[in-house]
C-alpha cells in the first residue's frame, strides 16, 4: 500500500485495504477502552473486512518512524437539510505516546483535503461530553458541535421488528 507523505518527514498516512480489517477492529477496540465503553465494541474483522472490500467504510492509518500509531474509520454522507455531502468519521485515535506531537491534526487536515477533493462540504463526528481534551483539540481546528440534536439508532433486535412493520398482509 502506498504511503502518503507529510509536512513532519517522519509521518506518513496509509489507507486501509480490507485486509487491514483485524488492525481497524484493534484499533477500534483501543478506542472503546479510551472511551470507557469497550464492552460496545462488537465489530469483527469479517464485518469490517465486509465494509472495507464494499466500500462502505474506509479507514487511515498515521504511521510514525514505521510504526503504526494512530487511524481514522470513515466513511460518505450526505444531508437532505443542507444539501451537502462529506465524511463521517466513526473512530479516529492516537496512541496515548505520540498524542500532542500534532500527528492527529495530520490525519485530520488529511481527511479535510480527502472531503474536499471528493466535492464534499462538510466533515462530521460525534465526541462524547465527558471528553473535555478532545472537544478542546477540536475546537481549537475550528470544529463546532450541533448540541441540539439527540442521536437515535435501532439496533439489530429493534430494526427487525420495527421491518415487520411493512411487510403487506396477504
């Protein structure tokens, strides 16, 4: 895979092929326990592997000095209000020893130039409240947060009965 070069000549971005699946999965795993919710981690390499070889998701990873240090999970958008596509970013995390060297505003000026080359117009992700340094770092890009809004989603279970809904009696 080839590697992106940067503005630090130490620090280069990769893009994922599905056969990073079990290295996304890790790192998303990583992610969680950051989080303190890595019991909601329940992604598996086939299902990523699924996602990355269809498309429906990519991933970057931030390698440092050769090592793998850091990854972004994305993937397209669009909104019926505004009119505008972009990215969403699902996971993006890196390394607790290489946080502060400016690596993740790398990645994240990298997924900027990415948006804007596909014609996107935004870039979007979700922070959890209780993380004040990382809402600070994205506040300090010039990131916004859309506080009146309330995020819903059917899981598994729920999606299947609520389809039951429209099946057509005969």
């Amino acid at each position: 895979m080839q590697k992106i070069k940067t503005a630090n000549p130490d620090f280069q971005i990769r893009h994922a092929s599905s056969d990073d699946a079990e290295l996304v999965v890790q790192y998303m795993k990583k992610l969680g326990a950051y989080q303190k919710m890595a019991d909601k981690i329940t992604a598996t390499t086939p299902q990523i592997k699924r996602l990355l070889e269809e498309k429906l998701g990519e991933a970057v990873f931030g390698i440092y000095k050769g090592e793998i240090v850091g990854f972004a999970y994305f993937c397209q958008k669009s909104s019926a209000f505004t009119g505008r596509s972009g990215l969403y970013i699902d996971g993006f995390l890196m390394d607790s020893p290489v946080r502060h060297q400016g690596l993740g505003k790398i990645i994240m000026g990298y997924l900027c130039k990415l948006a804007l080359d596909r014609n996107c117009q935004m870039l979007e992700w979700g922070v959890l409240d209780w993380n004040a340094p990382t809402i600070k770092f994205y506040r300090r890009l010039g990131a916004y947060s859309v506080d009146e809004m309330t995020i819903f989603r059917f899981a598994p279970d729920a999606l299947v009965a609520n389809a039951r809904l429209f099946e057509v009696g005969e």
